[in-house]
C-alpha cells in the first residue's frame, strides 16, 4: 500500500510552500481562507497505517507499563516486563519506519536541528506559526524525545531485571549494587516519560485548538486537512518489504540473543538444594529459611542461642549445632547477591534475629493485613513459603508470589 | 476454655477410646517404655506408668510460657489430630493410633522431650513423667 497523498495534489501545486518547510506548512490567515475555498476541503492521508497501529499500541503498552510499575504491586512484575518489552518492539519498529517509511512518517520529514525548532517556537509565540501537515517541529522534537526516553528506559528495566530480580539477558553480568542503581534511574525516567506525556498531550491539544484540526482523529483515520504544497513530488517512496525484513530480523535476533544470554546462570543466586539436614531440623517447628536471608553473624548469634529461641527450646546436640551453624555461616547473606540476600543484611536494632522485623521485610509486607498472616492457610508472618513458592531456593521472585484464599471451611 | 461441639465430640471420642481400653504399644515404644522404667527405677521413682496420669500432665498448664503453657497447646487436645507449631506449622497427631511411628526412636524422643519439656515447665521431665506422657499416647 502507499499512503500517498490524496487525491492527486495538482491542485495546489500552484501555491509554493513556504521557506524550507519539509512538513507541509502555511500561513494562519491564507490556510483559512484556502479552506474555506473549494480545493481544500479535501483531506490528504498523512499518517500511513502503521504509524497510526504503532501509536495506539505505544500508548496501550506504555500505560500498562506505567500502571503496574508505579501503582500496583509486585506481583504484577510479569506483565510490566510483558509491557515494556512490547514497547520496545514497537519502538525499534518506528525506529526502521522512520528510515524506509513514507514521506510523513520518516525522521527527515520531521527532526529539524535546535534552530528550526528555536524558530517554529518563536513564531509560535508570536502567533505567526503555520500548519503543518506532519509534525511541526516541536512535535517532531517530542517525538524523538519520547523515543530516546523509551529506550533508556528499556535498557535501565532490563539492567534493574537483572541485577535486582536476577531474571532477563542481563541476570548472568549485573551485579545487585549496579541493578538498583539501574532501578533507581528506571524509576525516575519513568517520571520523566509521564511528564513528557503530559507535554505532548497538551501540545496536541493546543495545536488542534489553534489550527483547528481534530488531530487525535488525524491519528486515528490517518488524514488531515488539504494544503497546498503537499505534493508527492518530493515524498519519499516508502520500502515496506525491505522494513518489515529489517524489524523481523531485529526481532529474530534480539529475542535469539536474549533467550541466549537468559540461559546463562544468574549472578549470585544460589542454586544447590537446601542441605537435608538442615531441611530437617530447622524445619520442624516452620519453614527452613534459606541462609542466604541472614547475615552470618546473624546466624552464628542465632544458633549461640538455640536454648531459649524466640521463647522456645529449640536446643541441638553439640555435633548437630556444630554442623547446621558451619552451613549457615558458608551459605549466608554475604554469600550470594539476591535482592533477599542484600536487603536482608540490613537488621532492626532490636530485633536482629527476626527476618520479619527487618526494615525491608516490614515496609513490604505492610499493606497485608494481619488477617491475611492469621489466616490458616498462612499461619503467621514467618510461613514465607505460603505466599512464596519459591521460599526454599532463596530467590523470592515476584512472578513466584501467590496469597493463598482462605478456603471456608 | 469453653466446650466447643468440636471439643465435646472429641470428649465423646475419648471416652469410647478408654472403654475400648489402651491401644497395645508396639515393640519400639515398649522398648522406650522399658528404657524409662528403667531410668525411674534408677532414680528411685514408681516405675509402673499410667496413661491417665500421663494425660493429666498433658493438659496440665504449667505456667511457664505465656505462649506455650501446656503441651496440648500445640499438640492439640486431642492427640488424635494434628496439632500446630506457634510459627503455624503443622504437626502430625501425637496418638500412636493415628501415628505408628511415634515414639519409635529414643534420640528423637529424647530431644523433643528436652526440648519441650523446658520450654513448657522450665526443666526437664523426669523419666516418670516421660513413661506415663509414652503410655497416654500408646493408649490413644
């Protein structure tokens, strides 16, 4: 298909456009008065079918990406990566569009420097900017900022999934430390991007208001007001086979390399089964926690006090204590570089031995209710396997986190 | 403690296991029971034991731990069911009718008598108490 301008522009070749405008562009005053004649009552298709398909699925991605990053719960983590993987798809596919795309649709049309920008800026503060029938300058910046936006925060989701979650292409070489920080920058783009969002809603809007043209529809049935000037003379010929081949290969390859790199062993999780014994005899009274979830010093100051243990008896041979204290100590937090691992290091002075009393485990469990933690099928706080299914391999994934239905009974 | 439906069947439960008289303990619990006649008769103690002075101190609150005052506050009043951990773990009935592999293995026993018995009553139990504890149980 071409989306070329229609019906044949001949009959506004008469009127240049003005000065070095690739977009398409007039004069407030005169577009009016060629409206309300005849000729321009006809609409052009501007926006080919694939940019208008990639921006409503951009915009669904990004605000389902958005939505469980920032306001729901971890557990949503499986569909915020599902999100934010389709977003980057889509951008990498705009990106190649932009390169082999139809006249209105490539980066050329609409990517001006600062100073054609500067100018469209200042011409739109003094009420002389034209129309555009791409995007105006400031909209071509916006796009281009969207899209760098997009893709830094692609790769900072994809370092925060390595190094904090230990999942991804990325799990094998980030380290925690490096994967937070990655987190942490992940989070505020994301602030940005709803900002830029904002900016670019309200551009549309303004811009739609004072040229008078529903663009919101323009980007929904692809077409806007006839203007002169619009001719396809200069529109570039749009190579859609040789795109789709370029973004299928981009694809291909990218998922081949990371289902490739996924395979690798994460950095700093534990992988060896928990030792039977241990299994055994700190299992009878409740879970047995990974070690990895406690300092060794921890541990060691635990295991010192087996005989009154948070109120109980929970004493051991000599030999016993020996051995589950040497296992503890060797496969403790210091161990490994889980995000139970790291963020459990850190203790309430009051209550060191307690993993339910750190700072981490409080602030994240908080909006359970302790219904929840009393029902039967929890049992307490400290029964991390009921909602964790992956409690016994220290690695507490969000994808892994169910809470269980109390069952009438 | 107010009767429940549920405890008062239990209740009725008992009662019927005590007219039917006590489960025969198998050869593995009789040796722990003779390993504590022994023991008591060391010790100078009545080494004859009794399933209802066992079940008495079962029930017994000991007034030690505000969490765990009797052995039936984990192990249920009915030794027939499963009982229940404080941190929510469940364990398997005590009852040697419902379990017939309890009080099979002396190291076992004896840790969880160490165990329990100073986590409840401050102390140890002595071997007498330990025999009519074995007997209640072998008789459920």
């Amino acid at each position: 298909m071409r989306p070329q301008p229609t019906p044949s522009p001949a009959p506004f070749a008469a009127r240049p456009v003005p000065t070095g405008d690739p977009g398409g562009h007039d004069r407030g005053a005169a577009t009016d008065a060629a409206i309300n004649g005849q000729p321009a009552r006809t609409t052009i298709a501007v926006w080919d079918p694939f940019v208008r398909i990639f921006h409503w699925m951009l915009a669904t991605a990004v605000a389902a990406a958005l939505t469980t990053g920032l306001l729901l719960p971890a557990t949503w983590t499986r569909l915020h990566i599902a999100a934010g993987t389709l977003a980057a798809a889509l951008v990498a596919a705009r990106i190649v569009w932009g390169f082999l795309g139809p006249h209105f649709a490539r980066f050329a049309t609409f990517v001006g420097g600062p100073a054609t920008v500067l100018r469209y800026t200042r011409e739109l503060i003094g009420r002389r900017a034209g129309r555009h029938l791409g995007h105006n300058p400031l909209g071509g910046a916006m796009i281009v900022a969207l899209l760098a936006l997009l893709i830094a925060i692609t790769a900072t989701g994809t370092a925060a999934l390595g190094g904090v979650l230990k999942a991804g292409p990325l799990a094998f070489a980030t380290s925690y430390a490096a994967g937070s920080a990655a987190r942490e920058i992940h989070g505020l783009l994301a602030y940005a991007l709803l900002a830029l969002i904002a900016l670019h809603v309200a551009g549309v809007l303004f811009e739609s208001r004072r040229t008078r043209e529903d663009l919101v529809g323009a980007m929904i049935h692809g077409r806007k007001r006839g203007m002169p000037g619009a001719g396809s003379a200069r529109s570039a010929q749009a190579r859609p086979v040789l795109a789709a081949g370029i973004v299928a290969a981009i694809l291909a390859g990218s998922t081949l390399v990371s289902a490739a790199l996924s395979q690798r062993p994460a950095a700093g999780v534990p992988t060896a089964p928990l030792d039977p014994a241990y299994a055994e005899e700190c299992g009878a009274c409740h879970i047995p926690y990974h070690p990895s979830l406690a300092p060794a010093a921890v541990w060691t100051a635990l295991m010192n006090g087996l005989s009154d243990h948070f109120g109980e008896d929970a004493s051991l041979d000599p030999a016993t204590t020996r051995a589950m204290r040497d296992y503890l100590v060797a496969n403790a937090a210091e161990a490994y570089d889980t995000r139970a691992a790291n963020v459990f290091r850190r203790r309430a002075a009051d209550d060191p031995l307690r993993l339910t009393a750190t700072p981490f485990w409080r602030r994240r469990h908080a909006e359970i209710p302790a219904a929840v933690f009393a029902s039967p099928p929890v049992g307490g706080e400290g029964n991390c396997a009921a909602c964790h299914a992956d409690a016994a391999t220290g690695r507490f994934a969000p994808a892994a986190i169910t809470i269980p239905k109390e069952t009438t009974s | 403690m107010r009767a429940t439906p549920r405890s008062t069947f239990a209740a009725g439960l008992f009662a019927v296991a005590a007219a039917t008289g006590p489960a025969a303990a198998g050869p593995a619990q009789q040796a722990i029971l003779d390993h504590y006649a022994a023991e008591a008769k060391a010790a100078g103690a009545p080494s004859a034991f009794s399933a209802a002075r066992g079940e008495a101190f079962f029930r017994a609150k000991h007034g030690v731990s505000a969490e765990s005052p009797s052995c039936s506050a984990c192990h249920t009043a009915d030794p027939r069911n499963p009982g229940r951990t404080r941190a929510g773990k469940p364990i398997e009935p005590m009852a040697v009718s419902a379990v017939p592999t309890r009080f099979t293995d002396l190291a076992e026993v004896e840790k969880w008598f160490r165990r329990n018995c100073n986590t409840v009553l401050g102390r140890a139990c002595t071997p007498a108490e330990k025999g009519d504890f074995v007997a209640f149980m072998a008789s459920r």
